[in-house]
C-alpha cells in the first residue's frame, strides 16, 4: 500500500485526560498528530477547533492534524501508534487496528499495567498479525481535562521505564520511545516494567479502605488524606508482597517511596512523608464512584495478572487476593476470570523457571 505519513505523523488513540495530554506534548515536540475515538460525543468541541488548550505543565493551543473515528483512514495517515486508553480496553483497540495495521507500524502503550505489551502482542497474533513492534511505558501526565475544556497537567514524571516482549525485543525496539522521550529507562523485563508503578499499587487500596467516603461522594485529597499513618501499613504490606513476587522471577524492584521519588523529586525519610510531599498530590481529588478505573483498571491490569504470577511461582500474597475478592464483590464482576492471565500472555504452558529464560532471552 502506498503510505502518504511521514515520520512526523503519530497516532493517538484515545479521547481520555492522558490521550489529551499527550496529545499536547507531542504538538509541542513539533509531530503532527492524529486522534482515532470511539465516541465522538465526547469530543465535539475538539473537533469542532481541531486543538487543545493546554495549562500547567505544558501551556498553549496546539493543533490537531485529523480527528476520526475510521481505523483504516487513522492508520493509513500515521506511523507510529499510541495507546492511551484504559489498559482494560487493548483488547478490543487491538481487534480494531489489526485489519489496517502494516509493516511498518509501530505502536507504543502509553500506560499498560502489567504485561500490557504482551496482551497486545498476543491479541495482535491471534488476528495474524506478527511483524508489528510494539513497546510499553507508563502514563507520564498527572492530568485532567476540566470544565472549560482545557487539559490541566499539574505533574510530568521525570522518570519511567519501557519494555517490549522480552529483553532482546526491548533493546531492539528502545530507539521507539526514545524518540519521544529520551530519557526514560529500558527495564529488564516486563514485570520490572509493570509492578514499577505506584498508581497501580495505591489506587485500588485507597479506593477500597476509603469506600464509604468514597460513595458518599465526599470530597478529599486522595493521596494527601486517603492514608494515615497507621493505614499507609497496608500499602507497605502491598509493596513487599510485590516484592516477594518479583523475587520469585529474579526480577530487582525499587521501593514505592524511591519510586515517587524518582517522577517527582519528593524523597522523604518515610514512604508516608513522601507521599505527603508530592508536589502535584495537593491538588488530586478522589473519585466520586466506586466505578472507577482506579480499580476496575489496576485490578483488572496488574493486581489480578500479579495474582497469577504468584501462584505460578507459588507465592502466597494474602493482600492481594483480599483486595480482588473486595473489588469483585463491590463491583460486581468476577476479576479473576475477566482480567489479564498468564492464558492472555501467552504464557499459561511455561513454568516459573521458563518465563524467567523466556523474559530474558
């Protein structure tokens, strides 16, 4: 197929806060970008301006080259892809894309959870679909779009890491990102990669053991006040029971304190003090419902593949599965059967010991 894009032009996929910010800063980075939604409804006045209005962090009006809902007409205008939904929704992005993707696509996760690159590379095959590169990350903006419109990004991580399928596709695909964001990591594999993630941690517990204020739609800070000192022990009790995870799989993790540290520069003597001083938590509101990808999201994406893993490696992780049955119960669905597995990996045939070989061949 002849293809009119140029190396300028990207993709992005979605109409949510992270997809808007992006949007900006890759308008800023000087890529002319391109904007595939599911709803137009929920864009009508971007559309209808063809830019973004962009304060905090990153200010200005910045243009958007094409706004469409056509997979084919988006994908035949761009070259490199990003994915800036909720990472529950790759599945059904893959099965859109797969029939319009070539050779030359590249696409990039923009805040994949756990083993999101391997959830698309597997839906992707199963569609046929075998030579497109695909490398993840995490969301990078502490963002939301407000009233009028315009996208506030009150915090950009100065730190993350990437990976792609295993450790000699990460190497081969590192000039992908690097391209937009040179100063982010490769990570030794992807659970490296998607338990280095402090939302994914914290968002399901403060959800959970803050639920009544919560659906009482009372309004607090919800890093700021959503622990105490006694309660910020659960989250620490969550940290080691990553860790012993990653252990199992010879996989070194940072703490959650070192963690913040590293996107926002806040390090205190404590992972509670340093929580308190995240500059841009002072202005993070908690959710108004329990219905909320804070935790249909993390469960789904992290917690419950997390889950996996650790029986896998036969690792007990008692937190963990109280917080699964919790959010299944409240939301009722089932999240065990309905979030990302070892099946969806593509790895339910491989032992403990084979994933560690496979991850780092």
């Amino acid at each position: 197929m002849f293809n009119l894009s140029s190396e300028l032009d990207v993709g992005v996929v979605g109409s949510s806060n992270s997809a808007w910010a992006l949007s900006c800063y890759l308008s800023q980075s000087g890529f002319h970008v391109h904007i595939l939604v599911r709803d137009y409804g929920r864009v009508k006045g971007l559309i209808k301006t063809a830019a973004i209005c962009a304060e905090g962090k990153i200010n200005g009006v910045f243009k958007v080259q094409n706004i469409t809902s056509d997979e084919k007409a988006f994908l035949d205008s761009v070259q490199t892809v990003f994915i800036a939904t909720t990472a529950t929704a790759y599945r059904e992005v893959m099965a859109r894309l797969a029939p319009y993707l070539r050779s030359d696509h590249s696409i990039i996760l923009f805040s994949s959870k756990l083993g999101g690159v391997l959830e698309a590379y597997t839906c992707l095959r199963s569609s046929g679909i075998k030579n497109v590169r695909i490398i993840e990350t995490d969301a990078l903006f502490a963002c939301r779009i407000t009233d009028d419109h315009t996208v506030w990004i009150r915090g950009f991580k100065g730190w993350n890491l990437f990976s792609s399928e295993r450790k000699s596709s990460t190497i081969q695909n590192a000039h992908l990102i690097r391209r937009f964001f040179p100063n982010l990591e490769p990570a030794l594999n992807f659970i490296q990669r998607g338990l280095t993630d402090f939302g994914a941690m914290s968002h399901p517990l403060i959800m959970l053991i803050n639920m009544n204020a919560v659906d009482r739609k009372e309004k607090f800070l919800f890093y700021r006040e959503g622990f105490t000192e006694e309660t910020i022990h659960l989250l620490e009790s969550l940290e080691q029971e990553r860790n012993t995870v990653a252990d199992a799989y010879e996989t070194p993790l940072i703490s959650l304190a070192e963690l913040l540290d590293r996107y926002y520069d806040c390090r205190k003597d404590t992972l509670y003090e340093t929580l308190l001083n995240v500059p841009n938590y002072r202005h993070s509101v908690a959710p108004d419902t329990l219905q909320h990808r804070y935790i249909f999201e993390d469960v789904s994406c992290t917690l419950v593949p997390l889950y996996h893993l650790a029986r896998k490696a036969k690792v007990k992780t008692p937190l963990i599965d109280a917080l699964i049955s919790m959010a299944s119960v409240i939301l009722d669905r089932d999240f065990l059967k309905t979030g990302r597995s070892l099946s969806s990996f593509g790895l339910e045939r491989k032992s403990g010991r084979e994933i560690i070989r496979w991850m780092h061949s």
